[in-house]
C-alpha cells in the first residue's frame, strides 16, 4: 500500500543607495549628508549621525558590531570573529585571498519547525531528499581556484526511527557547467567532485561541520548538497536547518516522491515564507 507524501512546512555585500549626480555648483556638490554620493564621498546615508556604517563626514566606519556574525550596515562580510586571512577582515572587509567562507545566508541560526521536507503524511518520516546551493566564486569576489575544505549545515531535526540512534546523511559537492539558472537546476549539467557519507545522531537544532575536499577552477560554480536517502521503512525523521533572516541567492530541494524531480528554487516550492538554507562553505584561494 502507497503512502502520500507531502512537502512540510546558513559573503553578502551591503550597498548604500543612492544617486550620482554632479551638478555644476560645486557646494552642491560636497553636501555630505544629502543622501548623494558626491566625489570626495564614501558613503552617504543622508544624516550626519556617526557610528551608523557612514561618518558624519561622508567615510566608511568599521562596523562595531563586527564579529557578532551577522551583516550589519558598513560591513562586506561577518564570518563571526576578528581574525584576519580567513576571507573577511577583523574590520569586516572582504579579503581577496587565505581562508575563507563563502554565505549565502545572512544569520546561521536555526528557526525550529520552520524548514521544509518532503515527508510521509501519516509518519513524518522524511522521503529522499536533497538540499542544495549553488556558489558562484564571482559572488565572493574570489578570481583565483578555490580549495573546498569544509562544508557546515544546519539541522532543525535528526531522529532516527525504531530503536536506531543515528541516521545516514551525505554531503555532497558537485560543478555546475549551466549557461544560466531559472527556478530549477539542471542535473545534466552537474558533475560530482566529491561526496562524504555521515552518521548523524539524533540532535536537536545544530550545526555540523566535516570536513570535504574538492578543487573549484578559477571563474567555476559549484553546488552543495545535503542528501538524506528514503527513510519512510526505517522510520528517519530528518529536517534541515533554515531560518527567514535573508539570503543573497536561492536555496533548492529534490524531492521525487513529492514531484521535485528537478531541484527546484525553494521560493517556489514553498510560496507561503522565506526558506533560507543555513549552509557555508569553507576553503582557501590558491
């Protein structure tokens, strides 16, 4: 007898709006504070109020909550401390070569019973399903190869079924050789790089990082995947970790028993809230 499934419901850069125009009065011109980005400005937020990102005279401010790992107004980057040569800077600037780590997510907290699975309807035991993100080196102002050395993703749930105390879950890494992205990605154009098999416990809400190898050529794109097998006959209970606080691109899922043949842009496949995948990448420019 068939069961129905259903489908249940972690580098930016922040950009100061604005106009350039320059017109011929040059007092016009040096009004720090219009909200116009004049020539001898960095910035201009329109007030004259320091400690905001932009100084009362129109420069860049380090951001003080730099380090708090989240992205604040004035900062490029926030990996969560101020250690230098590790992609972004201990005044939160982005650093084109070292160690890095590449987001999409804004915030890495995890927000319970907020992701989104494809799962039996009358079990909650999660179906196959692949959680993924495409990583563009161009987005992180990366120009070089990148070294993959680690991936980290969220979980909101692991529980195993019956009297298990731990489930199967495979990190994956893949290139991506498509000319352009839709809401889907194209399976055909992704080739795997390298893969590790895991035993995750059952937890509550986390974050797990393994380490994972693979060379990205310079100018390449790459997806991450996080890949739990059918675990309706064993009872696994599995659910990523997501939250709403903002991403820079889509996440997507594959999920075939709820029709997901395609990893679809998450956007789409859940229209009702933001689901952003808490899932980075850490590795080295060569």
């Amino acid at each position: 007898m068939s069961t129905s499934s259903t489908i249940s419901i972690i580098v930016a850069t922040t950009t100061l709006t604005a106009c350039f125009g320059f017109g011929d009065d040059p007092a016009a011109q040096d009004a720090c504070g219009d909200g116009v980005i004049d020539r001898d400005e960095e910035c201009d937020d329109a007030n004259d109020v320091a400690g905001d990102g932009c100084s009362a005279t129109c420069t860049l401010e380090a951001a003080t909550d730099c380090g708090d790992g989240r992205l604040d107004l004035g900062e490029q980057c926030d990996d969560g401390n101020l250690l230098a040569d590790d992609g972004c800077s201990p005044t939160c600037r982005l650093e084109s070569s070292g160690r890095m780590t590449l987001r999409q997510s804004t915030s890495d907290v995890i927000v319970p019973g907020h992701s989104a699975a494809c799962r039996a309807q009358s079990t909650g035991a999660t179906h196959q399903n692949g959680w993924m993100r495409r990583f563009v080196l161009a987005d992180h102002g990366i120009t070089r190869a990148f070294a993959i050395e680690e991936v980290t993703f969220g979980i909101e749930e692991a529980e195993a079924g019956g009297v298990a105390v731990s489930q199967p879950v495979s990190v994956r890494i893949h290139d991506y050789r498509a000319a352009s992205v839709g809401d889907a990605l194209d399976p055909q154009a992704m080739s795997e790089r390298a893969s590790i098999n895991l035993m995750i416990a059952d937890t509550a809400p986390t974050l797990v990082t393994r380490a994972i190898a693979a060379d990205i050529a310079a100018g390449g794109t790459f997806v991450v995947e996080v890949f739990v097998p059918d675990g309706e006959t064993l009872g696994h209970k599995f659910r990523i970790g997501t939250n709403m606080d903002g991403e820079t691109r889509d996440g997507y899922l594959a999920a075939p028993k709820c029709g997901l043949d395609l990893p679809a842009a998450l956007s789409t496949v859940v229209t009702t809230r933001k689901i952003n995948l808490v899932m980075n990448v850490t590795g080295t420019v060569k």
